[in-house]
C-alpha cells in the first residue's frame, strides 16, 4: 500500500497527515518530505490516525526527524489514537521521546509541558 502525506499549517504548527503504510517501502518518501517540513524549524506534529503500519524504517525516519528537531530547538508531536501503534512506541522505548496525544487538541495540551526527555539528549 502506498503512504498518502499532506502538509499543512495550524497556528504555530506544521502539521504531516499520513495515510497507509509507514514502512520501508515508503520511508523515502515521507524523508523527502521531512526535508521540506524541516523539524528542526517550531514544532513538527505527524498525525498518525491513519497509519495502518509502521516498522523499524518508519521508526527510524521519525527518530531522524526528532533528532533533527531537538538539535534546532524544536519539538514533534505525534496523534496516535491507535492502541496497536501507540504500542509500537512503548515497545521500542520511545514513548518518553515524543510528544502525543489521542487527537490534535490533546497533543497541545500535551506539548504545553516541559519535555519528558532533555533536549540535548541524543537517541
């Protein structure tokens, strides 16, 4: 299955809605478009709520994209309503690395606190 992205702005948001599978069949893509987002620029918010797979690769991009964003001063965000992918998350230890929430007003609450993690700490 293919990786649908749209891009768009809310407030002081980027927002990257993603549809379908995030894997290493599509992982080029969505790289190309987190060149033009730039994560290191404000906060980045993928909305995963229409993701129906995520592997190792599509972890690998977004941990990228994190990096990229701490090392600039800027955070990311995640909607991740699924209970399935939100495992993912927690599995690999990566749940105290990005911000989420079950829907975009939910991850501004949730971006409103102090990050869980230090921004100079690398993963």
């Amino acid at each position: 299955m293919a990786l649908e992205m749209e891009t768009r702005t809310d407030g002081d948001l980027t927002i990257v809605g993603l549809t379908g599978e995030l894997d290493i069949y599509t992982v080029a893509d969505f790289r190309h478009v987190l060149d033009e987002v730039d994560p290191g620029r404000g906060t980045v918010v993928f909305d995963l709520t229409h993701v129906t797979l995520l592997d190792s690769s599509g972890l690998g991009a977004l941990v990228h994209a994190l990096n990229q964003s701490r090392r600039s001063g800027g955070r990311i965000g995640i909607v991740c309503p699924e209970a399935r992918l939100a495992r993912v998350f927690s599995i690999t230890g990566l749940d105290d690395a990005f911000v989420f929430g079950d829907d975009l007003d939910h991850l501004r609450a949730a971006l409103a606190a102090p990050p869980a993690i230090p921004p100079d700490r690398r993963l």
